[in-house]
C-alpha cells in the first residue's frame, strides 16, 4: 500500500491563526498528515487515527515500494484489516508540537527566519486537537465515523469526545488515561530534567548536526522501560548477559538489557528532535480531560455524545487499567454506549502496538457496529 | 543516645588485603562502623545491621545532643526498641565503596596519593561481606545472633548466611531479593548513563567542589520513583500544583511532585559521591545468590545453617513480594526454618524505613525467639 505525506496549513493571518490554551496564537500552522481509503459521498465512513508520544502521521503503507518498514500501525490499518481502507477513510496527522513535519518548535518562526526552539508556546492535547478540526474542515469530515488512538493519542480522542462532540460518532481511548498519575508526571520530570541539564542543549538553540543527544537517550531510556512490564523484560532479556561468560567487572555494557536500552537510546537520537520531545511530554503532562468539565471529570465526560470502546492493557502499569475502569465507570452512571475490554497481556504499554490480533478483532467488532448507527448531526 | 564513629583498618600487607570477586587485591582498607549497647561475655547477642545503596554506619544515636537529626534507622534501635539495646550489641558499618567513612572511589590510593576515583576495583556484595567478615573478626563476633538489613542491606544479610553459615544464628532479609530483576538493572543503567553523560564527571575525576551535580541528581530523581509506590504518591501529591492557580505553560516547577523530586535531587547531590553511586549500583546489579550455588537459589541457600525472617511489603515494585516468595518457597523446601510477612502498606519500596510499628513488631518477635536457640558454632 503506497501512501503520500501531505501537508495542510492554515493560520497565514492573525483571524485564521490557532488560539492557544497558554494565550498565545500560533500562525501559520502546518498539519503533516496521511490518508487511506476514499471519503464517501456522505463523508460518513472517516476516521481518524490519533499518534502516541513520538510517532508521526506515517501510520501505514509505505511511501517508495523500496522502503524497508512501513507505517507504525501498518498491521492494524489496510484492506481487509481492522481499520479496514476498503471501507472506511483513515487519516492520521501530526500532532502540533512535533518534528514530523507539523509545526513545532523545530519548524522556521516566520517572525524570525529562525527556529522556534524554546520560544514555540507550551501547547496542550486541545491544541493538538483544535488544529486536528481545522484538518477536518479542510477535508471535509464534519463527522468522525471514530476517533482512535493509544496512550497521547487516546487522550486526543477523549479530548476530541468531549470538547466537540458533534464531530464525534465514536471514540476508541486505548491504553489511555483521563490523566497522568503523579509517578507518570515524576517521569517526564526527571527524562527532560536529562535533556535541559546536557551541556549541549543551549537553552534550545543546539544545531541539529549537535544535539543533546546524551540528555535525551537518558530521557529516552528511562521512559522505554515504563513502555514494558515487569513480565516482558523478565521474558525477553532476564538477567543475560551479553556474548560474555561472565560480568566483566566495569560499567560498560555487561546485561542484554543494558545493551537493549542503549541502543533504544542511540536510536531516538537519530529520529527525535529534543526540544519536540519536551513540549510534546508537557502537553501529557498538563492534560487532564477533567479541566473540560471544570475540574470534574464527569461533567466532562456529560459533554460528550459518543459511544465509547475503551481498551487497556493488564499489564501497563503507565497508564493503568484502573485508570481506564475509572473512564468506564464514569460513563456508564452517565447512561453513555460503553464497549470495555481489559486486553491480558504481558508487554506493557507497549501493548497497543503489539497486540495487533486481539485488538485488530476488538476494533473490526466496535467499528462495524458504529458505522451501523452512523447519523449526520 | 550518644554514638561514636568508629574505624577499623586492615589489610596494610598485601597478605592481609582484602581479595575481591574481580580478581584485585584492596589494601588497605578502612571499615566505618558504630555500636549500640554491650557485647556479653559469650559474645551471644551481636546483630549486625546492614544499610541499604546510600546509607551509612549512623543507624542510630547521635554524636552531639545538639544534633539535628539522629541515624537512619533510630526508630528500630535503642533501649526498649525491637532492637534492643539493653539486650543486644548492634553493629553497623559502611558498605566498601560507599563515601561515608569506608574505603570507596573517594578515598586516597596510597600507591598514587590521589583518590582512586574510577580506578577503585569494581566490587560487589560477596567483597562488601567480606570486609566486615574482618570487623567480626576484630569486633571478637564468630557468630552473628542475626544479620538484618533492607534493601541492598538484606542482600548482605543473604550473602552472609550462604557464604558463611557458621557465623550467622539467624538472618532478616527485608525488602529485597536475591537478584535484581531487568527492570531494575534497567534503571540502574539509566541513572548512571546521567552520570557518566555529565561533562563535570571527567571520567571521574571531578573534584569535590565541583561534582557532575545534574547528572547525579537525575540518577537519583529517577530512583526515588522507584522507591515510592503509585499509591504513596496519589496520596501525597496526586496532581496538586505549587502555589499556583493554575498550570504556568513552562518546563519549571509546576507540580508538587515535580518539586519534591528536585529537591529530592539537588539534597542527594550534597550529601553524596558520584563515583560511589557508580559503584555501589554496580554491586546491586552484580548481587545473584544463585551464584553463590553454580547458579541454581536453592543450592545456594542449601549451604545457609540459620533461621531466616524475611520481610516484604505488599507495594514494593522494586523488590517484589514475589522475589521474597521465592526465597521462602526455597527454604521451605530445604526445610530451613522460615518466618515470613509481607507487610501490608502504600510506602513502596522505603516501607523498611516507615513501617516502623510493624516491622518493630515483628523482628522483636523475630530476634527473641532466636535469641533462646543461639549455640556457638
């Protein structure tokens, strides 16, 4: 399945700009984004497919024959497959703040000709949302058939559920929150603290052939191990060592895990723009889906008009199943549609990009009854 | 209860220096230590507390009425306490390799007249053991009424009882394991990958006044987490802010648990040595029981003559009740005489300084008990 990266921009002029929960207003802004399948006439089969942490608008297919991995959910979206491209309209987009190709502190301030780096205003998840509805109009989606997404991008499809509700037919959260627990938040402390104290950082203003690249495989190495479980390390790596009789007596890498992490980090490095990976883990930070209803999270969730497929993972101890039960539990004294399931699995958060068979089933039932009760509004 | 700091020398020869696990010889060394109460004629009611990764040998007492704050463990220790002075000689000395008082990478290389710094030979629990195998034997203790400590302390307590079961009555392993789990290898590596990314760590040869104080204090902002529990920290911070009516859209202090942490950090950057950190992390990291067996628990534990108290708490993520279960199933197995708890509470793995009440309780069951079956050896 071959796709093509696309870009929408807006905001050229201050009344076209996107006003900002910090009070600022971004112009212009641009939207990388991807789709696949065909909108219908009566624009009732779209769904939008919401990106975690560090992923990008790539979420299937591949842009060349030749390249060598395809997009990040390419199990879960094509023809035939759970967001099945024969019959419904993907598209999956950028979030604001990022360094695929949306606007981010990475992209050109036209104020200045040079890079936003730390001057890019701190945005939120209903930043990220607020400019994923321009996408919408732009694509002339007035609807969303579901919206989807795991961990960030299921806070995006709350987000969406509850402050535009009318664009919302279905929402899917999975291995998501309402909001990140204290420890949640300590992690994303302590991983930018990594990154704001290297040397090279330069307050924001590093080149990109010199970045910090040490601060960030910390950062990035301490939050990889929150994405596991317990169980999984134990399985995959236990207490290995590498191609060694016996520990060798240094700090160098001695544990496959060790080894593991290392080159997880080195990796990030290479892909990941630090100054993105600070404001993107703020926005988890500062979301909290009760704000929506003036500090209650049920009087957010009353905002809503979808039905809800929530889906966690027994083993992801970032963001817990409890804290799905809690979103449940919630919308059900609502009298809300609520489809719940608590996938057994042992990878951890990591699980919604890995089980791809159990949750491509769950998403194929959830859609095909959605689209069933699919009505303009 | 007044305390003096005492100090052990030995190993001026090279016969009399200590051989570690990798392969060096250490000489000589130096053992920090301190005692409560008196030992007995028979030298029949010697305990030896052993401290946890950043401890020191001021367990209890003080050294001046007019200081702030007594030792580390002065809930547990004194007269009338579980460990009860009136009754028992308590000893405590500092681990080899740790920074207060004991040789370690800060101490002078009398072959160089500079301080060892990195080139302090990498040690492990077996040689922290050993070393105060040699304070026993200056001390005149052949034979221990018990070994206790939590944390990397009852790893000693465990290396103990396996590599020198003639000189140990009884053994209390509290919050610990008999090998570190990946996760926590993992998080072991991240924090020292802080340090040694810190430009000011110079390979190690920082000077005191100017130490790698941001890498040190993300290393150990990321293991406080690790000793806290989700629940601990829903309950003393959720997600409440700083004096502040709202989020600031900034990277600085925001949340409670933000500036906890932080100051978690920058205290631990005053109080302790990098190099050490290193070292001692490494240790943990090393510790297997099993190798004390060819590499199966259960004929390292074979080899043990004592009585074990093993002491879990239910939220310890870092060293699991589980791993205590294992450790008690294997002894029941070799019939060894096994008392076991897991200790109900929120406090994650630090419940072995907290749960006082509880844990007080519970080893002055322990100790009197053990107290009527002690024979010499």
């Amino acid at each position: 399945m071959i796709v093509k990266a696309q870009t929408y921009t807006f905001g050229h002029t201050s009344d076209d700009a996107l006003p900002l929960r910090c009070g600022r207003k971004l112009g212009p802004v641009s939207i990388a984004y991807e789709t696949w399948g065909t909108l219908n006439p009566e624009a009732s089969n779209a769904i939008l497919v919401c990106h975690a942490l560090t992923g990008s608008a790539h979420a299937a297919g591949k842009y060349e024959e030749s390249d060598k991995k395809p997009g990040w959910w390419d199990d879960m979206i094509g023809p035939g497959k759970a967001f099945d491209t024969d019959r419904f309209f993907i598209v999956c987009s950028n979030v604001l703040g990022s360094c695929y190709g949306s606007t981010g502190p990475a992209s050109i301030n036209p104020a200045t000709g040079k890079a936003y780096a730390m001057s890019f205003p701190v945005i939120t998840v209903a930043d990220m949302v607020n400019a994923q509805v321009r996408l919408a109009d732009f694509l002339g989606v007035k609807k969303w058939l579901s919206v989807v997404g795991g961990s960030l991008g299921g806070m995006q499809a709350l987000q969406w559920a509850v402050a535009h509700p009318e664009r919302v037919h279905s929402c899917m959260p999975i291995a998501t929150t309402a909001r990140l627990s204290p420890q949640a938040i300590g992690w994303d402390w302590v991983g930018r603290e990594a990154i704001l104290s290297d040397p090279k950082f330069l307050g924001g203003e590093y080149s990109k052939e010199a970045p910090p690249e040490r601060g960030l495989a910390v950062a990035r190495m301490l939050a990889h191990i929150t994405y596991l479980s317990d169980a999984s390390m134990n399985e995959k790596f236990g207490r290995r060592l590498q191609q060694m009789s016996d520990v060798n007596y240094s700090f160098d890498l001695n544990y496959q895990v060790e080894s593991y992490l290392n080159h997880q980090g080195l990796s990030f490095v290479g892909r990941y723009d630090a100054n993105a990976y600070l404001y993107i883990t703020r926005a988890t930070d500062y979301f909290d889906l009760a704000s929506e209803g003036g500090g209650e999270l049920s009087a957010a969730l009353a905002k809503s008009r979808c039905a809800f497929g929530i889906i966690s993972f027994s083993s992801d101890w970032l963001f817990t199943p409890a804290q799905s039960e809690e979103l449940v539990a919630a919308l059900l004294r609502l009298k809300r549609e609520v489809f719940h399931c608590d996938i057994q699995s042992d990878y951890g958060h990591d699980a919604f990009l890995l089980e791809v068979e159990t949750l491509g089933s769950l998403v194929r039932g959830f859609l095909s009854n959605q689209e069933r009760s699919f009505r303009h509004g």
